[in-house]
C-alpha cells in the first residue's frame, strides 16, 4: 500500500546529484502522467510493451490511487519535478510482488531507478516480501542490468520476446556491499565540488580586516588557488584585488563551491540564493544559527542539491597542488602531505594541521565540520579512500550521525590506511540510574568504544597521543606482534622505558643464548645484554649499529625501542646518530623508534639515510603508547573479516507475531512477563533453566515437585509489573525442599508483597558454576549493542564488562568472551575446568540475532547466565519492548 509513514527522504545519484525519495500521493497525479506522456515511443513501448500515449493516464491513475494493501509505490523527484517511478505489488500473494520502474528521457544511466528498487527492496523486506518478479522485453537491456547488478540473486527466464526476471530479497553481504559500492561512489561525486572546485566565491568578505570572510578570500588567494576567485559585496568592487559582486546571481560564472561567511540571520537567504544560481556545494562558516535558520539552511541546500560543510567551522583545505584549496581562516596555510583531517572542533583542526605540518606528514585533504548538518566523517572517509592521495586518516567527531553506515565504511577503509581517532568525552559516561544491569553497564563510552574496536580504528585518548601514533604509523613498519627489545646508552633511561612498554601492554622478550653471545662480541665491555639492552656511554655508532641490526634480526622480537641520553664520551647519540642507525633494507622490515629524554617537542620524525623517517618521543611513555597502537593494528589487519554464523532453529516471524501482539496490548510498551520472556528464548535457541509459573502456592507445589533436581532442592522467585532487581526486593527464596518448604516461602512473598504479587516463578536449585551478564540494550543511534562479563549480584560492583554491537560476527563473539578481566575463569583456572565455550559463543549469537531481528527489544537482561563445563544457561532474565518501527541502518539516504 502506499505508505506515509516512511518520511521523505534525500539520497545521492550515481552523478552526486541528489534527489528525493517518497511515496507517491494523489495530487502527484498530474505529474506522474507528464512523465509517461514525456517519453519516447521507443521507452514507452518497453515500459509498456506498446508504444501508445494512452498508457500514461491508467499508469498514473493506478500509482495515485488511495491506499491499498499489498501495493506500494515510490518516486524521485528533483527540484520539485518527478524525473523516475517505481511500484510493486502482491496481488493475491503475500511473498512475492511485481515490480514495474520508470525514469524521465534524459535521465537513464544515472542511478535513478536502482536508486528506486533499493528503497523498494528495503520496504518489501520489512513487509514480509521475500521475490520480486518482472516482464521485460528481451530487448530492455537497461532493466535486464539494473536487476543483474543488484547484489540480489536473479534468474531470468526467456520467453519469446519477454523475459521474467525474479529477483530474491534475502539479506546477505553481497547486496549490502553493492549498495555500498554505489553509495560511494555518489558520495565521492557529489563532493568533487566541494573539494575540487573549478570556481569559487566567497559570499559576506568584507572589506575591513578582521572579518572570518575576508581571512577565507584572503587564504583563498594567498594559497594559490588553481581556480577563478569572486567575492560577494554588494559595496565592493574588489576585495584584496579578487573581483567582487553584488550577488551571486550576478557573478559571471556560476561557482562550483560557496563560501557564506554573512550573519547568522542572513544564511537562509543566502543559501536560497545560491541555490537558484546553481551552486552545487556550500561552505558555511557562519556560527550561531538557530533551529528555524539551520532546518531553512539544510533545506534550502537538500532543494537545490547543494552539498553542505558546517555552520560554525573553521573551513576545507585540498592541498593537490592541481587545486590548492585553502578555504579556511586559520593561522597559515597547511602543509601539503598525506593525512586526511576531519573534525568537527576548529580548535582541535588547528592544533592537527600545526603539529602535522611540524612532523613533516601534511595533509592531502582538511575539513572541519563544525554542527555536521551534512558532509560527515563517514563522507570524508570515503573521499579519501578513492583520492589516491592519502594514507592516513585522522578524525576528531563528537557525534555519529549514521554509526553502523560509519561503522561499514571504517573497516572497509582501515583495511587500506590507518584510521586515528581521538576518543572524546569518556567522562561523560559515568555510572548512570538504569532500569537493568545491562542498562547501567551500556554506557554512551562503552558504545563507542565498541565501535572503535569492531572497525579497527585507534582510539586515542588525546590530540597529543594522536599525533604520536600517527607519526610512527606514517614513518614505520607495522610491527608482526607485540614483542619489543630496548636498547639504551644509560641504564636508566633503559629501564623506564622497558617500565613504559610493560605498562602499555607490550611484551621484553629474553634473547636466546646465541643472540646474547652476538650482541656481547659487538657492544663494548661492560654493556648488559638482557632486555633492554645497556650498551653503557661508551658505546661508539658503530657498535650501536651492529647491536641493532642484530636484534632486528632476531625472531623474537618485532620492534625496537633506542632510548638514547647525549654524553660527552663518545658520539653516540643525536640526530646524526639516529639517522645513521635507521638506514639499510634490513631496517625497513621491523619498526625502530627513538625515546631522548632531552628532546624538547613531544615528538619529531628525524630524517633517515634511506630517505625514510624514525619518529623520536621526548617520553618513553608516549613512544611506547603508540608502539601498542601499532601493534593493535597489525593484529586486526592479520585476522580475516568475521562471518556471521548461520543459526539453526531460529523462529523470527513467530517472534515478531509475539511482539506485535504485546504492544498492541501494551501501546506504550513494557516489561514482558516471565513466560513471554521464556517463550521468546526458546524462538531463537537460547538456553534457559526450566521452570513454571505458579499464581497459587498449589501450583507452586505441584511444579516444585515436577522441577526438583536430584537433591530435591528448588528456586521460588516472586513477580509482579515492575519488579526488577529481586535481590534488592529479598524476592527470591533458595535451596527450597519438600513441599512444607514451598508453600512457607509462597506465603511469605504474599505477606510481604500483598498488593503486588502476580505470581512466582518456580525453578531446580542450579548447579555451581561462573555466573555471567549477557544483555542488550537498543541505542536509537549506535543499534544494538550486546554487553557480557561478570554477573550476579555484584556485577555494577566490579563493571568487569566488555560490549560489541550487534549483529555480531564470529570475531566478535571471540572479544567478548575474552576480553573481561574474569576470562580466565571461563578457561579453567584455579582447576574448575573450561567453561561451556561453544555453549557461550552460540548464547551470545542468537542473543545478537535477537536483538537486530527485534527493533522494539529496548533492553534485554540475561543476569545470571550460568556456565559450567557442560552448559550454558540464562537462569534470570528481564526483556522490555517499546514500540519501535525497523530502519535499514544501510539504505542509502542523506542525513
């Protein structure tokens, strides 16, 4: 049926070009039947199989018509004119739909109608559809590709003429990474203007100094822009000798890019005029926007097609010299190189483009954000993964405005360059007042984290720290694992650094005996030779040489670490020194770094013979932190992509028919009963202990005796609405036997709980074992994050927690039981025995599938889960719904 209730949304065409995407309503009637009468007889005729006008009103009358069930249809329209149409419809059936499309003359090649289907496609499978199926003339090779390169399994079957094509909408990698594949390559077009404009124009430069329009002309000049240069005064003629006019519609030709740098309440205004002019991208460095001037603002720049960085920024730099855009007010221009900046803090922006200009990196291409109304970090990541410039990426977001999208593109692009962040606001995510314990754990930290981590991207804890890394990343080798020697002219300085490595998580290894007996016969008498190694002050360059290229070759170790303090005994020590040691094939291999405690800047990348760099840090604690950042890398890019296992016996329809059923009694959602939560385990597999409910202390006795284990002993645990936390409510009675035994604790929860008692949930005492957390909480923004660690009643004590976001991989799965401190409990130590692992791994699978097939599951506590070496099992757990529609996190769409 046509639905309203999926809200218009824009998306990119293949051109960058941006359209927007809706369903078809009544009054469009006119102009749906303008664009079948508009066509050729030739498209007409393979849209209809007959060349006759006569088609277009039916066509238009049936795509308008009032809702029905089974049918929907949606359009693109640009600039308020409908350019494309595309419907399916069920008819009689409830899994299969036909499909028909339709794109304006002019427009074919573009993107238009796949655009269409994949909207299509997202609709349907929230339908229930599972086949779409079309006739096609044999000869309508555009729509016989459009299917076939999909990403969705299509079989053709000829007949004649015509052709049936049928189309399967099961979910897997292959159509997401087609999607993909096509939203970056609009995404990468429609920021050519933006980034690699031919004209320019800075709109509100003034012509007193101190204005920010005036510092972006002047940057603009200074910087030696390839392009044409205009300014926009009305009461100028020219400013810094760049022409100026009155408007943009005056300019004598129409800018690729627009600077605005006017008032607040002028934007608006002068994003509608640079609309109707024609300009395809905006700048917009103006601060203090309100919510009626920012939706005007976005509006305006979503009408007319305008890509949009800002308000409130600092600018964009595009230092190919073939460009050599500078659009930003700050204090110079940035050095030209190879890092990718993105931020959305100016301050921050700036203090990235100084201090990789003082390393020597540069940037290839710089943008700060600011409110993020549009261009993302997302967008710049992808921009710099087809530029053939960069190969480092550097990000600075407070916010994520399409997290799992964001989440997709990272691990595509970290697998190419290292992607840096600075992970802001940790302190933010403080301990809050939470319904469950998942909740409470779920952190806006932890989720963060979690996807740093799932997509490979370094988390630093600071601009410093960032900039640290990023100059060994740039300058050196990954290392093949954690394992470092450290080398030294002064004892001391050896040892804080070796205390540096251990702190950072990285591993001084022993060298083997011949190692010992090699180093010894080059380094002079009275050097130490364990890990690190003291060459002692008279150690000359040559001998600090052949020591390294010794260790380098050594198979234990990955990389070394020189910390060197200048004497007055030999020459050991200096630039010179430094340059010298890191020169040779051998020393490419395995990373070398510098720690001189003398140094005056935090970190320096020191020329080497070979023409390369070593990066030297003032602190061991600084080079040591970005060795383990390297490391982590190197461990990431090594594992292969994760897989999302296949699970048997899973229930989903049966599941969203249990739900729907609830929230349609329960409108504003809620916490499930105990026998809807045990019901929705068993639809996906999940292990629970067995139990009953019981609302009379008969009952209660009778499935006392039905449940008991072997000793006889059982659980009764109160419930009612509302109860939560039973422990802190003294709602639970253990090691319960005999009848007499029940019956006085069911009379007890009626004593102490009349009023509120609903019933009790009666269990067998379980067996002794780990008691584990496993939950989920649904982030409107992140998705569904899946937490496990520690459980039982002192989980939010200890928070020994780790958090991965659904759905999950196998990979994942594996970090999650690893991560938290008490791992090791589930291995066997202390002489319990392993855990259930493969009991855990499948938990948390079907955990996670639950959690992503159910949109409305808000929060899921499974506290405690018990493991012991034979099972796994969910003893308590709590599910809250909230009536949620499912979004498709991956359909293409603009913000």
């Amino acid at each position: 049926m046509t639905d309203n209730s999926r809200p218009p949304v824009h998306a990119l065409l293949a051109d960058g070009t941006t359209v927007r995407i809706r369903a078809v309503e009544p009054h469009d009637h006119a102009q749906v039947q303008g664009l079948y009468e508009e066509m050729s007889p030739e498209n007409l005729r393979r849209r209809f199989f007959v060349a006759s006008r006569h088609s277009a009103e039916p066509a238009a009358d049936r795509a308008c018509a009032p809702p029905r069930a089974g049918y929907r249809c949606l359009l693109a329209e640009r600039q308020g004119q409908v350019i494309g149409l595309a419907d399916y419809d069920t008819g009689d059936g409830k899994d299969t739909a036909e499909i028909s499309i339709a794109v304006a003359d002019g427009l074919h090649h573009r993107g238009v109608g796949t655009l269409l289907v994949e909207h299509l496609v997202s609709a349907a499978r929230a339908e229930g559809i599972t086949t779409f199926s079309a006739d096609a003339l044999s000869e309508n090779h555009e729509v016989l590709r459009l299917f076939a390169d999909l990403g969705l399994r299509t079989a053709r079957h000829f007949d004649g003429p015509q052709v049936r094509c049928t189309v399967e909408l099961g979910e897997d990698d292959t159509y997401l990474s087609a999607v993909e594949e096509r939203g970056r390559g609009a995404d990468v077009a429609s920021l050519e203007p933006l980034l690699r404009p031919r004209t320019v124009a800075v709109v509100g430069a003034g012509r007193k100094a101190g204005s920010v329009g005036r510092a972006v002309l002047h940057h603009l000049r200074t910087g030696g822009f390839t392009g044409r240069l205009f300014a926009v005064n009305p009461s100028a003629t020219s400013i810094l000798g760049v022409p100026c006019h009155p408007s943009v519609g005056a300019l004598p030709r129409t800018p690729d890019l627009a600077v605005v740098a006017v008032p607040a309440a002028a934007v608006p205004a002068a994003a509608e005029e640079c609309g109707r002019a024609g300009v395809r991208a905006l700048l917009v460095v103006s601060a203090g926007l309100d919510r009626a001037r920012a939706q005007a603002l976005l509006t305006a720049c979503r009408a007319y097609g305008m890509r949009l960085v800002g308000p409130n920024c600092l600018g964009i730099s595009h230092t190919d010299p073939a460009i050599s855009l500078d659009a930003t007010f700050a204090a110079g221009h940035p050095r030209p190189g190879t890092a990718g900046v993105a931020v959305q803090s100016g301050g921050v922006g700036i203090a990235l483009l100084e201090g990789l200009s003082r390393l020597g990196i540069g940037v290839s291409s710089f943008a700060s954000l600011g409110d993020k109304y549009d261009v993302s970090g997302n967008d710049m990541l992808q921009w710099w993964e087809s530029d053939g410039r960069t190969d480092l990426a550097l990000l600075h977001l407070e916010s994520f405005g399409n997290p799992r999208a964001f989440s997709r593109t990272a691990r595509r692009v970290t697998r190419r360059m290292p992607v840096l962040t600075v992970d802001a606001g940790r302190t933010d995510a403080g301990r809050r007042a939470a319904a469950s314990h998942t909740a409470a754990a779920a952190t806006r930290t932890m989720t963060r984290q979690a996807l740093f981590a799932q997509a490979g991207i370094t988390a630093t804890r600071s601009v410093g720290e960032l900039l640290e890394t990023a100059a060994l990343m740039h300058a050196q080798p990954l290392p093949a694992g954690s394992r470092v020697a450290v080398v030294t002219n002064a004892g001391g300085a050896g040892v804080l650094a070796a205390d540096a490595c251990a702190e950072a998580g990285l591993a001084l290894p022993s060298f083997t005996p011949e190692t010992v007996e090699d180093l010894l016969a080059v380094l002079p008498d009275g050097a130490s030779v364990g890990n690190p190694v003291d060459a002692t002050a008279a150690v000359t360059e040559d001998q600090l040489s052949n020591c390294l290229d010794r260790i380098l070759r050594h198979p234990g170790v990955d990389a070394v670490l020189l910390a060197l303090v200048p004497t007055a005994v030999a020459v050991a020590t200096g630039d010179d020194l430094v340059r010298a040691l890191t020169g040779g094939p051998a020393r490419r291999t395995k990373p070398v770094l510098a720690v001189r405690l003398e140094q005056d800047l935090p970190v320096r990348l020191l020329p080497a013979a070979d023409g390369g760099a070593i990066p030297s840090y003032a602190e061991p604690q600084a080079a040591a932190r970005a060795l383990a950042h390297a490391a982590a890398r190197a461990a990431w890019l090594s594992r292969p992509a994760g897989t999302k296992p296949d699970l048997d016996g899973v229930q989903t329809q049966r599941a969203h028919e249990v739900v729907e059923t609830y929230l349609a009694a329960h409108p504003d959602g809620g916490w499930l009963e105990p026998r809807v939560c045990a019901e929705l385990l068993s639809l996906y597999g999940i292990p629970q202990i067995a139990s009953a409910w019981a609302e009379t202390e008969d009952e209660a006795v009778t499935a006392a005796e039905r449940l008991r284990g072997p000793d006889g002993r059982v659980v009764l645990k109160a419930y009612w609405p509302g109860l939560l936390h039973k422990s802190e409510q003294h709602a639970v009675h253990l090691d319960l036997q005999g009848a007499h035994q029940v019956r006085a604790a069911f009379r007890d929860f009626e004593t102490r709980f009349a009023g509120l008692l609903t019933g009790v949930v009666v269990q067998p005492l379980a067996a002794r074992g780990t008691e584990l957390l496993a939950g989920v909480v649904q982030d409107e923004v992140f998705g569904p994050l899946v937490l496990f660690g520690l459980g039982g009643t002192a989980t939010e004590v200890l928070r020994d927690h780790a958090a991965r976001l659904a759905p999950l991989t196998d990979h994942d799965v594996h970090d999650l039981i690893t991560a938290p401190r008490c791992a090791p409990l589930l291995f066997g130590a202390h002489g319990n025995g392993p855990a259930d692992l493969e009991g855990l791994e499948q938990l948390l699978l079907r955990l996670s599938r639950m959690a992503a097939d159910l949109p409305q599951l808000a929060e899921a506590d499974f506290n405690p889960v018990l493991a012991t070496p034979d099972a796994v099992s969910v003893l308590d757990v709590r599910l809250r719904l909230l009536p949620r529609r499912p979004q498709d996190p991956y359909l293409r769409r603009l913000r």
